[in-house]
C-alpha cells in the first residue's frame, strides 16, 4: 500500500507530471529540465527525486552527468498504466507541447548542471 501513496503522491505534483512528460520524451540530466521548464536547480533535483524514489525513474551515471529515465524494467507491474494514463491526460496540453519544444533546445552544461546558461 506505500508504493501506490508514494506513486500517487509523485504524480500530484503539476512540475513532477511536466518533467515526466520530457522524460517520456528522451533521457535528462538536471541541467536539460532545468533549462526547459524554467526552475532551479534545487527544485528540478528534488522532484526528480520524488519521481526517482517513488520509482518511475532510474539515473545512469555518464561521467560528470546523472541521467535520468523512465525505469521501464525496473518499474512496479502497473506503473505502465500509471505512465499511460499521464501521457493520455496531458495529450493536447499547450504546456506540456511547449516543454517538449523547450526540450529540443536545451543543452547538458558543465559539472553538476548547477547553473543556468547565460
């Protein structure tokens, strides 16, 4: 039963379901949600966590970067329908479609991602 709160808890969060909408697009480090949903650094880290520790998430280091992804083989059994159901929820949202061309903009930046492009 503290999976499923957790779970939920994760999904309740607008800036939680916006960065699982770019990571349902392609893998992030910090820096990339940082850049693309206009946040620092501190609150695109911690929500990541949230995501991260309610499980949705896996991280990959890659050198300096920690890369964050959708756990699809890690995942609780109906997570999947979790993940589907917010992909469903937020089709035709203009947000959401203006994070996902934010994202093709955004750039991995120096060590640690902590700090914003000029």
């Amino acid at each position: 039963m503290r999976d499923v709160v957790k779970a939920f808890k994760a999904l309740s969060d607008k800036t939680r379901l916006r960065i699982l909408n770019l990571l349902l697009e392609k893998e992030c480090c910090v820096c990339e949600v940082m850049q693309t949903l206009g946040i620092s650094q501190t609150s695109a880290s911690r929500n990541l966590s949230a995501l991260y520790d309610a499980g949705f998430l896996k991280l990959r280091k890659n050198g300096l970067w920690s890369l964050y992804s959708i756990d699809q083989e890690g995942m609780k059994e109906y997570f999947p329908d979790l993940i589907n159901a917010v992909r469903k929820a937020l089709e035709g949202n203009e947000v959401v479609a203006m994070d996902r061309e934010h994202l093709k903009k955004a750039e991995r930046i120096g060590p640690g991602c902590a700090r914003q492009p000029s």
